[in-house]
C-alpha cells in the first residue's frame, strides 16, 4: 500500500509519499518561516495563501521524486485538525479532490497523532504501551498511549503551550522568530549561574503545565537587568533551562505513575537538544527508553500524515466524498485501530 500525505495545519506545507513495504519513499517541506517573520508569528491569511501556491507543485515534485503516478497510490491521506481554518481547508480540499479524481480512498488525519506517531518513521520504532509528551507551538500534553487511536491524558497546558511561550519571550528579547531555534541558539552564551528561573506547577501533585508565568518572569528580569547581549543570553538560558527541567519532572511522574518505560517525545519543541539530553539523563537513571522523530520530522511534516494515513486506511477507515476542516479536535475523539 502507498499513500500520499498532505499536511498544511499551519505554517508548512508538508508533502510524502510512504509505502508499506519500502517505508519513506519521498517528502518535501515548504516552511513559511521568512514569510512570518516580519509580524513575529503566524498570520493566518498569508499562511492559508501561501499553501494554495505550493501544495500542487509540491505534489508534483514528490511524486516525480517518488517515480509514482496516480495509479500507482492507494490513498491519500491529508490533515483535517487541528490548526488553523483556512489552511487546514486548502490540504483537505486538494487531498479529497484528488483522491475523487483518481478513483482512491481518502482519510483525514488528526495532526497530533501524526506528531505521535512520527518516532516510528525510522527503526527502532517504539512499542506499545509507552508515555508521550507531545510538545508544540499549539500543544503541550502528557499522554498514555496503549495503541494508535487509544490515547489517554495525563496533563495539558493549562495556558501558553512551550512553543508558544518560546516565540513570546523570544519576540520580547527581540531576538526574532521562531522562537525554539532562536532562543537555544542565544542561549549558548548564557551564564548557567545568574538566573535561576521557577519551575511552573512542579510544587504541587499532578501533571498539568504552565508556562505563561515564566514569559512575564523573564519580561520582569530583563525590566530590571537590561537588554544588554549578555542578559539576553542569560535570560534565554535560564528560560530554556526552566521549560526544560519542568518537563523533565512532568515526565517522571508520569513514568512513576503508569509504571510504563517508553518514553516518546514529539512535536517542534522535540527538537531542543538541551531537553534531549535532559530527558536522556532522566531515561538512563530510570531505565526508560527515550524515543525522538528524526529532525527533520520534529517540525510539521507530510511524511507523518503519511504514515498515520497508512495505519488508518489499512484498518479499513476512509471518509465520505466530501471534506471539512477542525481547528479544534479532542484526541480521545479518535477511533481506535
């Protein structure tokens, strides 16, 4: 079975090509980043314009990549949920149009399981049952995952989720956007030993987060301390330290209290190497086994939906001939396979 992938929630336009038998085929990302910049985030109307001038080219391309036609696909599977209206409507209408042109099933894909189940695009794949921290400019969550579609929650972001509140505070130190990769980088500069930033919500039982409050933290100290370089950089540090650490303790708890050791860490913020090593640092003392997407997959990707596309059509799911888009979707709204 061969699928084609359409992801457009946000602010890349993702394309791939997978294939049950030979894996990723083919994938290509058109990110918007320069597009966005200027406004220090994401402006829904140029983000939805923008998909409309790529998705079809980029299909072209990862097909001609792919050496597949049309009759050689199975499926098309495109991101229905969440994000943003509009180019979650531009994805789903090419996806469903296509898939009615050439005579094959369609199936909408919920993007976080998408994110959930990247780490299993490259071997070793994860096994069932295993934790996962879902970690992204929308979301931040704690799940239970015993099978695909059976999701359990353990604890959400009761405010700004870790990327928003990484862009927030990036855009505050002026530093520019996104604001994941632009604060790690600044804060490599950083002096460890001059601020020590709270650690939201870990004084107390449970497994929600907050991280709003260390936004207006780091606002108050860079007031009172200036905007000097250095600060900057020590500020970045102790901010990235914090979130860090923050969900370092979160997902302790959550390996105490599900007794589970897999640990699957996806979404953009997966990509942050100072959360890496200290999730590994957590695993080795735990004997918990830490499960990242490749780079390159961290971010939104077609190659996700792809995949997640492939596990749904091959347990028989496929929708009707028309299409919709949710900008808010619950997970535990999902069929279980």
């Amino acid at each position: 079975m061969r699928i084609l992938g359409i992801e457009s929630s946000c602010d890349e336009t993702g394309i791939a090509i997978y294939d049950a038998d030979k894996g990723l085929i083919a994938h290509q990302i058109h990110s918007q980043i320069e597009l966005h910049a200027t406004y220090g985030g994401v402006v829904p109307e140029l983000a939805s314009r923008d998909h409309i001038r790529k998705t079809i080219p980029l299909i072209r391309q990862v097909m001609a990549e792919a050496e597949t036609s049309p009759e050689q696909l199975n499926g098309i599977a495109y991101t229905a949920g969440p994000g943003l209206m509009g180019a979650l409507l531009v994805g789903a209408s090419i996806g469903r149009s296509l898939a009615y042109a050439w005579n094959i099933p369609a199936v909408s894909i919920h993007h976080l399981e998408g994110h959930l189940l990247a780490p299993m695009l490259d071997d070793p794949k994860p096994e069932f049952p295993f934790i996962a921290l879902l970690v992204s400019g929308g979301h931040t969550q704690l799940m239970e995952v015993q099978g695909v579609g059976d999701y359990q929650m353990l604890g959400c972001t009761l405010d700004d989720a870790a990327g928003e509140a990484f862009d927030k505070t990036a855009k505050l130190l002026k530093l520019g956007y996104p604001g994941g990769p632009k604060i790690a980088e600044c804060a490599k500069q950083g002096n460890p030993d001059r601020y020590k930033f709270p650690r939201p919500m870990t004084n107390r039982p449970g497994l929600d987060f907050s991280f709003s409050g260390l936004k207006t933290f780091a606002l108050n100290t860079l007031h009172k301390d200036g905007d000097d370089p250095q600060t900057k950089a020590d500020i970045a540090l102790a901010f990235e330290s914090a979130v860090a650490e923050t969900m370092v303790i979160k997902c302790r708890r959550a390996v105490e209290q599900t007794k589970l050791k897999r640990l699957v860490v996806a979404g953009g913020v997966s990509a942050n190497l100072h959360l890496r090593q200290r999730l590994g640092e957590m695993g080795d003392k735990l004997g918990v086994e830490v499960f990242y997407p490749r780079q390159e997959f961290c971010t939104d990707n077609g190659a996700m939906i792809a995949y997640a596309g492939l596990l749904r059509l091959q347990a028989g799911e496929q929708d009707e001939n028309a299409f919709y888009a949710r900008p808010r979707w619950p997970l535990n709204e999902l069929n279980k396979i």
